[in-house]
C-alpha cells in the first residue's frame, strides 16, 4: 500500500517536471547537436563547443505560462561538475538550487530539500541520457531522441530540435538553441499554449553571492 | 500355495444378503456427500485460518494483519532485464493493459500523469478537510508567494492546473503524510540495465484463490506474448498462486506416485487387483465425507487443511488391510478383529478431536477431517468391505507359529523411550520451532527475495506497531491525532508515523478547517494574483471550491469506500465486538527502549506491539495449547484402553509402546531438524495412531484356531509396507514442508514398527 501512495505523491512528479525544464533547458544544445551527428557541419559545431567543468555560467531566462500577465524574469548560475552532476542555481527573484547527477534529482529550497529519482519522468531520464551522451560522444542515444534542422548565418548557428519521443513531446514543442562559434547563447523552448521559456548566456560570469 | 512368504487370497462368489442393502446406503451416503461437496466447496490459503483465537491486543493486531493486511493485495512485478521492447514502453503498455484488466484498483510504474483528474478525488475534494490553511489575505498571498516557482517552472500545463486549484498544495501535503517513507522516491523503476519494476494493488482479497490465478495468468501472458519475457510476481497473491500451482502440483506427482508405490506394495502382498481396488474404498468414502462435514460446518476450507487432512486420514489405510489380511482365515475371524479395530479406530478418533479443540479454526477443521473420515473409512470397512469380498479361504501355513501365545517384552519400549526421552531432555532448550515464518510453507528464499522488494519499494518490513483503543470513535479519532501529533514533534524518537488520522481527522477539527473557509474571500485571489503579477482568475478554481467548503459532509471511514484508500483506512481503524481500534505505524524508531519509555508518558494507553515478539509469543501459546490437547487426549486414550483391556501387562506394553514411538519420532525429527514445528507435530500424531494400531493388533490374545496372530502381523507388514512406500515418496520432494511431513512420518512408522514387531514375539 506504501508503495501505491507514493505512487499518489505528486508533489514529487511535479518537482520531476521542474527539473525535466531546467535539464531540458541546460542540455538541449548539446543533445541537439548530437542528434545530428551525421552532418558534418553539425558534428563540426558539437565538437568545437567549449563545455567547461566546475564554472558557473550566469543566465537570466524569461518564462511565460497562461496565467502569468508578463513573462517573468529569472536569473542565476548554472555548472556542469566534474563529478558529472548539473547543478542550476535560482538567485532572483527566489532562491532555489536543481542538483541532477546520477540519476537522482535534488531540489533545494529554503529550508526545504527533497530528492527523487529521475526514473519517474522519463523525458527527464531521457534528456539525462542525451546529457551523458554528448559527455562520452554517444551519438546513437543522442539520434535516438531529436530530429535537428540547422539555420546558419556566418558564426552565429541555430539548432532546431524536435523530440522523436513522444513523452518529451508533451512538455515541448519545438526547441531552439543558438549559438556564436564555439558558445551557446540562448535556448528558446515552446511548449504550446502560449507557454514558453527564453534561457540566455550572460557575456559576463556571474558572482556568486 | 504360498509365495515368498505371502499368501493369496482365495475369494468366491458368495455375497451375504444384506450386501445390497449396504451398498444402497452407502452410495446414498457418497452422493448426498458429493452434493455437499460440489454445492458448498470453497477453499483458503489465509494462513489467519492457523492462528488461535488472538487473546492479548498484540495478538489480536498480528492476526489481523497476517490476514488480510493492508499489504496483502499488493502485487510486485519484475521484468528482467533483456527483453526485446525499450523498457519505459514496455513499462507503460505493462500498466496500461493491467489498469484495463479490472482486476487491480491501481498499477504504479513509478511515471504518473499528472493532472487533477489523477489525484484521488476523495483527497483532491476533502483537501481543505484534511490539513489546515490560513484562508486570510496573508495566508492567500504568502501561499501564492511559495508557488511561484513551482508554477513558473511547471513545463507540465496540467501542474499549473493542479497549483492554480490548489495553491496550498494541501493535496500533496495529505499525500505526504499518509506516505511517511519516502524512500521510493529514490528508487529506480526502470534500472540503466533495462529491469522494470511495477506494484499493482489488486481488487480481489488476496485469499480469493480464483481471482489471484486470473491476475498470474494475465501478468504471464503479457510478459511473454508482448515482451517475450517472463515476469517474476511477488506478494501474498503471487505466493497463494504458486503455492496453489508449485506446491500442489508437486503433492500431486508426489501423491499419485505414493499411490502408486502403495498399489505395488499391496499387489505383492495380497496378489490380487481386486483387493487393491477394494481397499480404496473405505479411503475414498472416508474422504468424500470428511470433505462434505467440513464443507458443512466451515465456511471455507484451507489448502493446509486438504493436505494435511489427508495425511493423517491416511491412518484408514490399516482398516481394510486389516480386514484382507484376516479376512484369509474366514469370514468367522473377521468377527474377532473389530473390537480391536474400533478401540485402534476410536483412539485415533479421540486424538483428532483433540486437534480440532486445538483453538484455531484451520485445526478445527484439520481434527473434524480427520476424525470423520476415519470413522467413515472403519464403518466402510466393517459393514461393506466384508460383503464385497466374499467369503475367503485360508491358504496359511503359519498357523503352527500362530497359535502359540505371544510374549510382550518390554525391554524393547523401554529403550526407544529412554533413547529418545534423552534426546528430547538434552534439546530441551531448543526442542521447539518458535518461528511463525515456519508456518508457512514458502521456500526461506521466497520470504528473503520478499522481504528485499519490499524495501526496495518503499514498503519495508513492519516491526512495531502502535494500538489505540476506544468505546467511540470520535474519541479515538482526537486521540490518534493527539498522538500522532505529538510523536511527530519528536523526529529523534521516531523517523515517521503513519496514522489514519491524516485521512480521517476528528469531526471536531473537521468543522473547524471548514468554518475557515468563512474567513475567505474571492478578492483575496484575485489580489494575491495581481501582486505576483498574474492574471486576476488565475486562481478561480480555488475560490470556487473554498466557497463550497462548508456544503461538504464531514468525512466518516465509509467516505473511503471503493477508493485506493479503502484498505488503510480497514487496517488503521476497525471495530470489534464494540470497541474501536486504530493502528499507527512508527518507522524507523532510534531506540525502542526509549520510545516505549517516552510513550508511557505522552500515551500511557497506547499499547506498542513488537510484531516479531508478538508472533513468538503467538507461536508459544499455540504449542502449548496444542500440547495440552494432545496430553488430554492421550489420557483420554489410556482411559478408553484401560476400559477396553483392563489393568494388566497388555495395557502397559500399548501405553508404553505408544509413547515411546511417539518420543523417539520426535527424537529423530530434533536430530535432523534441530527444532520440532507444528508441521512435525501434526505428522506425528498420524505416527501415533498407526503406532497404537500396531501395538493393539500385535499384542492381541492369538485365537488357538485361528491364524489371528499372523494375519494381524501380514495386515501390519502390509501397512508399514505401503506407509512407508508412500511417504518415503514424500520425504524426497524437493517442497520442504512435503519432505518433512514424509520424513517424519516414514521414520514414526518404522520406529512404530520396530517398537510394536521386536515387542511381541511367540
């Protein structure tokens, strides 16, 4: 019966889900990219992208749900670990850190931390296999899961993703990730009904509080 | 005329009139029993049904929970890993195609499609009912304020949905709680390998034998047809199956090779088809009505009481032996044997009775068996039997050895018994099995693999309990909450508790939360909206359903009837003959002393079960119980012998004889065992009654005309023959309850044998 009732434990699915956005957010780029590895200029983009260990990058990201009057602005830090953990840090305009390794989830709150695992969702499993596979250069999981078209004009490039898997299809649409050579800039996702969320790299790295 | 020893009966044509009259009643007697029989039959494998009468309220709580726990109706699959479909969409069709099967309340792949629509509707509607909300302005905005997250980061429309209903997520804060371990919150449903884990939880009580199959075959059929793999089941039901299957079709090959190993042995002896053939009429009467007379006082039977009721009615197989064997110097010496027959008969009878006084109702119906289909076989044997053999001649020679007068020596007793009382009096302090796991009849590694999936799955094994008790429910109710309550501020104590009193709050509390919704207002949502910068209806579906809150009924235990919830709300809070109880479970106490020291004080009348101890303690009391009724009906036998063979050496050769076998059985067993269990217990009262059965006819007074003496011994011969033969079959089963049964009773009857053969010599 316990079993049945976390079963009944939304609350957890839920988090699931913020953190299946944010992954799909963090690592839509590189599974992109890797989805499209029998085009040459796409591997050629892949493997000139520059994923830096242990350093947070700053991001200010706006997102947009139907019950939001103007799409709000968030921003924060993100690092991908030499352990191979992908952490997301919320400063503004609350605090909140998504901790994904291993194939557990922690979200962090104020005076809150709750763990799962990420077998729960499976676009959240997915987008951690995509992660992995851009990691260790394995192009058949990263195939397996998005169908790229590629828009270039001279240095700047824009990968257009579309999930092959009809789990990811439910939480989006379509996902756009641009980029300037070796550096991914913004990470736009639709996910329908007027629901959207525009993720952009600072120039600048942020300062840690 | 004789062969190796063995003598062939002569049978003629001639009947004794009164034959059709017996066979008229007789068969009357098999066809009303059928009936009964075919009407009425309906079988158990609640091993509830084994357990005395629970006298304390631990006792009381463990049957329940043996029974029918709330965890009973679970069933655990496993897909291993290697099968040919990606294991998150085998996973899915899995649940899908059991959710539409009708035979489960709900399937869990560890994935839930979240929507409002998912939420139980029972929790999502009593929400506000069940946990407490500041429905003020302040208490609307600072619950809008800590949903902002979730709702801006909800990739998932239908989370936003559940947030915009249910800004203060009570829904989930009542899920929580009732789910106090949160430990499959971490656990891998689908492993990296490609292993696929489900838990389904089954409409059927996991007693309903029929409807358990149903689930075995669905679950085997969808494995192997779609996924061409073989699902491993784990759970109450999925045992109650196997048993059904593994078990029984093991007793089955076992027993039909038993029979036939019997036929073969009673061929040599008697050389003659049909004399086996008639000896299996009074086994075959005697189990038709021992069937019917259980069928008629029980509601249903147990598969335990099926197996075990045969084995100890398989004492009736010495009856028509007796009857053949003697039946070879005339019909006039069947005459002289059934005073004999009847005291063997009406002894073993009386230590059946005994059993069925046992004080569990799986015994009461094990003795009633017994008992009736003993006196069935030995009125079949002495009226129809007879008949239908005709009248015999004797082809003897032994009759010169025969007519001399048998000599009892007691030497022979006395050092079996003294062999075996030392045995039992050196293994006193382990002389009994008190494990009540060794009462069922699963493989340790079954219960092991269990036990790891249990935990595994967020449902690990329960070892203490907390009980209270009350006249009212109300009453009860305000005080499960206050304890509940109170533990749950002292996380060093306990880790978690479960209690009903987060499904099933007090009235009192109840029509406090609903007068809240009296403070709120629509403006206070569509305010808070503004100051997040939301739409103004972003919460309307909130606003309606606080609105309708005071209109909502209080919520009783029957508001969880036919919901997922049903079966907690059954095994945390029941009534019985007047008194409420409820049941919480406190997990992962840091120091049991502790806790039941600070209990005293905060709950002094709550009682805190240690299920294991509870069990032990159950187990001891059962023995006792059981040994107490053996020891009267042992009395009771010397009782019925000293009336039927008065004071004298024959009296004391039978009483001693009688315990010796039954000591040096038990001896044995404890060498080979190290401890004795029921099972052995039960196996060796059949030993008992075949042993009283020896002694009786081996120290019978020899007829100087008759063959008596060695017709008693052929009769004898044939039976330890044929018992043994046929439980030996058993003991190599590799089914450890089927071999210890057979051990147990193949070495009683030798031992039996050797006591009663070596005993008494011309």
């Amino acid at each position: 019966m316990k079993a049945l009732l976390h079963s009944l434990n939304t609350a957890s699915f839920g988090m699931g889900r913020f953190c299946c956005c944010v992954f799909l957010t963090l690592s839509a780029a590189s599974a992109c990219a890797e989805s499209v590895v029998f085009d040459p200029e796409l591997v050629r983009i892949l493997s000139s992208l520059d994923v830096q260990r242990d350093e947070p990058r700053a991001y200010s990201e706006y997102r947009m749900t139907t019950r939001l009057r103007e799409p709000l602005k968030i921003t924060g830090d993100i690092v991908f670990s030499s352990q191979g953990e992908l952490i997301k840090r919320v400063i503004e305009p609350f605090q909140e850190t998504i901790t994904i390794g291993n194939n557990l989830v922690r979200v962090q709150r104020v005076n809150k931390m709750r763990e799962f695992s990420m077998a729960k969702d499976q676009g959240l499993y997915d987008f951690f296999r995509s992660l992995r596979a851009m990691l260790e250069g394995d192009i058949d999981t990263l195939d397996e899961l998005f169908v790229v078209a590629i828009e270039r004009d001279g240095d700047n490039w824009t990968l257009i993703c579309k999930p092959k898997n009809k789990y990811l299809r439910r939480y989006v649409l379509e996902m756009n990730v641009s980029g300037t050579a070796d550096e991914i800039t913004e990470i736009f996702i639709d996910q329908g009904r007027k629901r959207w969320q525009r993720l952009s790299f600072s120039v600048v790295e942020a300062q840690r509080p | 005329m004789r062969r190796n020893g063995l003598e062939t009966l002569a049978v003629t044509d001639a009947r004794p009139r009164n034959l059709r009259l017996w066979l008229l009643l007789w068969l009357l007697c098999a066809g009303l029993s059928a009936l009964t029989v075919i009407t009425r039959f309906n079988s158990t494998v609640d091993l509830a049904y084994f357990l005395p009468a629970a006298e304390t309220p631990q006792e009381s709580v463990l049957v329940d929970r043996l029974g029918q726990g709330a965890g009973s109706q679970l069933w655990f699959i496993v897909l291993p890993e290697g099968f040919s479909t990606q294991p998150f969409d085998a996973s899915n069709e899995f649940r899908f195609q059991l959710e539409n099967s009708g035979l489960f309340r709900s399937v869990y792949n560890g994935r839930q499609t979240l929507s409002v629509e998912q939420l139980p509707d029972v929790i999502f509607a009593n929400r506000y009912l069940l946990d407490d909300i500041d429905l003020s302005q302040t208490g609307v905005n600072a619950a809008i304020s800590s949903r902002m997250p979730d709702l801006t980061f909800a990739p998932d429309p239908a989370l936003e949905d559940i947030i915009a209903a249910d800004p203060y997520l009570s829904s989930l804060e009542v899920l929580s709680k009732i789910s106090a371990d949160q430990s499959s919150d971490t656990m891998t449903w689908v492993t990296p390998g490609g292993r696929v884990y489900l838990v389904a939880e089954a409409r059927a009580p996991a007693y309903e034998i029929g409807a358990q199959q149903k689930i075995a075959a669905l679950i085997s059929s969808i494995a192997n047809d779609q996924f061409g793999a073989v699902a491993q089941t784990y759970g109450v039901g999925a045992y109650g199956v196997e048993l059904q299957r593994t078990i029984q079709s093991e007793a089955q090959f076992r027993s039909l090779l038993a029979i036939l190993a019997i036929i073969l042995v009673l061929l040599a002896v008697y050389r003659s088809v049909h004399v086996v053939l008639l000896s299996a009429l009074p086994l075959a009467m005697g189990a038709l009505a021992a069937l019917a007379a259980v069928t008629l006082l029980f509601d249903q039977i147990h598969g335990i009481t099926l197996a075990f009721g045969f084995t100890l009615f398989g004492v009736a197989i010495d009856f028509p032996l007796h009857v053949f064997s003697h039946g070879r110097s005339g019909r006039a010496a069947l005459a002289h044997i059934w005073p004999t027959l009847r005291l063997g008969a009406g002894s073993t009878v009386l230590a059946y009775l005994a059993v069925a006084a046992s004080g569990s109702e799986g015994l009461a119906q094990l003795g009633v068996f017994s008992a009736v289909g003993v006196s069935v076989a030995l009125l079949v044997s002495m009226t129809l039997l007879p008949a239908l053999l005709g009248d015999v001649t004797s082809v003897s020679d032994e009759s010169a050895i025969s007519a001399e007068p048998v000599r009892l020596r007691h030497h022979v007793w006395l050092l079996i018994l003294l062999l075996g009382g030392s045995v039992l009096f050196r293994g006193a302090d382990h002389l009994w099995s008190d494990d009540l796991s060794a009462l069922t009849p699963l493989p340790a590694e079954t219960i092991e693999r269990d036990r790891a999936l249990r935990a595994e799955f967020g449902a690990p094994d329960i070892r203490y309990l907390l009980l209270l008790q009350s006249q009212d429910l109300d009453s009860l109710l305000k005080e499960t909450l206050r304890v509940t309550e109170l533990l749950r501020l002292h996380p060093e104590l306990v880790g978690s508790v479960q209690s009903v009193s987060d499904l099933l709050p007090p009235a009192v509390l109840q029509e406090q939360r609903a007068a809240m919704a009296a403070v709120f207002k629509p403006e206070f949502a569509i305010q808070a909206a503004r100051e997040f910068g939301l739409v103004d209806d972003a919460f309307e579906a909130f606003s309606t359903n606080v609105m309708g809150l005071q209109r909502r009924p209080l919520l009783v235990p029957e508001s969880y009837a036919g919901t997922v919830f049903e079966q907690s709300i059954a095994s945390g809070l029941y009534e019985r003959e007047g008194v409420w109880s409820s049941v919480l479970i406190p997990g992962q106490i840091a120091d049991v002393a502790v806790f039941s020291e600070q209990l005293a004080d905060y709950a002094p009348e709550a009682v805190l079960i240690d299920l294991k101890q509870a069990s032990v303690s159950l187990v001891q009391q059962y023995r006792a119980r059981i040994l107490m009724m053996l020891a009267i009906a042992f009395v009771l036998i010397c009782g019925v012998l000293l009336a039927a063979l008065r004071p004298g050496r024959r009296l004391f050769w039978v009483t001693g004889g009688l315990l010796a076998t039954v000591a040096g059985t038990l001896a044995v067993n404890l060498l080979l065992f190290d401890a004795i269990s029921l099972f052995n217990l039960m196996a060796v009262v059949l030993v008992g009654g075949l042993g009283l059965d020896y002694l009786l006819f081996l120290s019978r007074v020899a007829l100087p005309s008759d063959n008596s003496i060695a017709d008693s011994r052929h009769a004898i011969l044939a039976s330890v023959l044929s018992t043994a033969a046929g439980f030996a079959v058993l003991a190599s089963s590799a089914v450890p309850i089927l071999s210890g049964l057979g051990f147990t009773v193949l070495t009683g009857v030798l031992i039996a044998f050797g006591v009663a053969r070596l005993g008494s010599l011309n």
